[in-house]
C-alpha cells in the first residue's frame, strides 16, 4: 500500500507540473525553465516514502567518442576500410592514419583484422628526422618514433570475420608480454608492468568482435584507453604496455607486415613533408 501511495504522489506530481508548464511554453526559450529536470527528480524522492527508481536527466561525463572522418580508406588485400582520421574522447586533435594492413594467420593465410595505425601528424613531425624522409622501408628508428609517449597515437581494429574479444585480449598480451621481457627493463618495473597487464586483460568485454566493430587503442602520454564502437571501455595508466603494443606493429617482428609496410611508407610520407630538401633513396 505504501508503494502504491508513493507512486499515486508521483503521477500526480508529475500531472500538475505538466499543466503548470504548458501555459509557459512560448516565454521558455527567453525566460528559460523555472527549475532543472534534477530538482524535480530531488523533490520527488524527498517526498516519497519509499524508493522509486527512475532515471536523473542530467550531464554525465561522457564515455563515447566523437564521429570519426566519413573519408576512408581501403586495405587492399580485406578490402575492408578505415576512416583518414579519428579523434578518441580525450585526444586533443584528430590523429591521422599513417597506414593499414591486414592480420592473418600465416599457416592458413586466413585473414583475422585489418588494423589501421594513426598519430598527431604536429607530434610526429617533433621527433621525426631528415634521414627518415630517404625510404620507405620499416627501420628501427620508425619502430622508436611510433613508441614515443610525446607522440599521441591509437591503432584501430576492425574484423574480417567474427571473433571473440578473448583472442585478441590474448593476442595483445602475448605481444606486449615479449616485447617487455626482451626489452631488459629492471625486474621491479617489469612486475608492474605484468600486472598492469592484467588490468588491461580486462578492460576486454566477454561478447563477440562483429564484422563492422571497430575498436580502438589509444595512448597520449601514459594513458591508455580502450574504445568499442565510440563507447569507452576503460583506461588505465602504463606507459611501458602502451609503447610495446605499437612497437608490436612495426618493430622487426610485426603482427602484420602489409600493415608495417604502409606504416612505414605513410610516415616517410609525413618526414618528406617535414623536411622538403631531403631526397628520397633511390
């Protein structure tokens, strides 16, 4: 009975600010409203004697990323596309794709994902240098530019076939796991960074990776955040796993090497630009 008293003084509350406000409709958009949606909400819960659960129209933080470029462009081999430029929630500019390429499975050649790398082109010119407009060809230098926490960057995935976020959660790991072992970091940076590891394992949701997913890595300084189709998932702060999980891509054993070689030719690109006077290698 109580319950169904509360809900009576709700409805009727609710009927007599309705009718209230009708008559004031035409002065809203000069006058402004009397009160928020959330004083409303705050005055009936005061009044109720007993919970009731409803929503308080109010701004949150938002947890979704703004529209990416509607220009895309195409891998070559899945045919699938990327967009020329995304912008995660929390980037202070829309990074640019350097390059893309597909994952397979190299017993099967089975295409897994197509993988799109993307940077802030002012950053990446900042620590870019003459020699790296003379090729094209992935080098050690590329591998340290893209790694650099002064250059903000993200990688986007997007499946050729349905998956699960499980295996490439693991696949992920794997590759950060034996770039930071080899890497001859101290043992005590090296735990944290295992355990952060762990933290980021997480952040992965259980569900299916569906073809149109897109998925996204982005890392500005030692933040790392996680974003599904626009939607945040999580973030956590590890520097040393963001600078692995690039390295992975274009280091001397990539995920992927189509993807490493237009990497590398979309960064030579950009240092051309940058230094205008070099001349390309024969």
């Amino acid at each position: 009975k109580t319950s169904m008293a509360a809900r009576n003084t709700f409805t009727r509350l609710l009927t007599r600010v309705a009718r209230t406000q009708a008559p004031q409709a035409a002065r809203a958009s000069v006058q402004g409203p009397k009160f928020s949606s959330r004083m409303l909400a705050v005055g009936i819960v005061g009044l109720a004697t007993v919970p009731v659960t409803f929503a308080l129209c109010e701004s949150q933080q938002p947890t979704s990323a703004p529209a990416t470029s509607e220009k895309r462009v195409q891998d070559p081999l899945s045919k699938l596309s990327l967009p020329a430029e995304i912008q995660p929630l929390g980037a202070r500019r829309p990074l640019e794709l350097l390059g893309l390429g597909v994952r397979s499975v190299t017993m099967f050649n089975m295409y897994v994902y197509c993988v799109g790398m993307y940077a802030r082109r002012d950053d990446l010119e900042l620590v870019l240098r003459p020699e790296d407009a003379l090729t094209t060809e992935p080098t050690l230098a590329l591998a340290s530019h893209l790694s650099s926490p002064s250059v903000e960057r993200a990688v986007l995935l997007t499946p050729y076939r349905k998956a699960t976020f499980g295996h490439l959660r693991d696949g992920f790991a794997k590759a950060i796991e034996t770039r930071l072992t080899r890497a001859g970091h101290t043992p005590a940076n090296l735990e944290r960074a295992l355990t952060q590891l762990q933290d980021f394992k997480r952040i992965f949701p259980k569900d299916n990776f569906n073809v149109g997913d897109e998925l996204i890595v982005a890392v500005r300084g030692d933040n790392m955040r996680v974003f599904l189709n626009g939607t945040l998932l999580g973030e956590l702060d590890a520097p040393l796993l963001g600078s692995c999980l690039f390295a992975a891509y274009v280091d001397d054993k990539p995920i992927s090497l189509p993807a490493r070689a237009s990497i590398a030719q979309g960064v030579a690109a950009i240092a051309r630009e940058r230094f205008p006077t070099a001349k390309t290698a024969a």
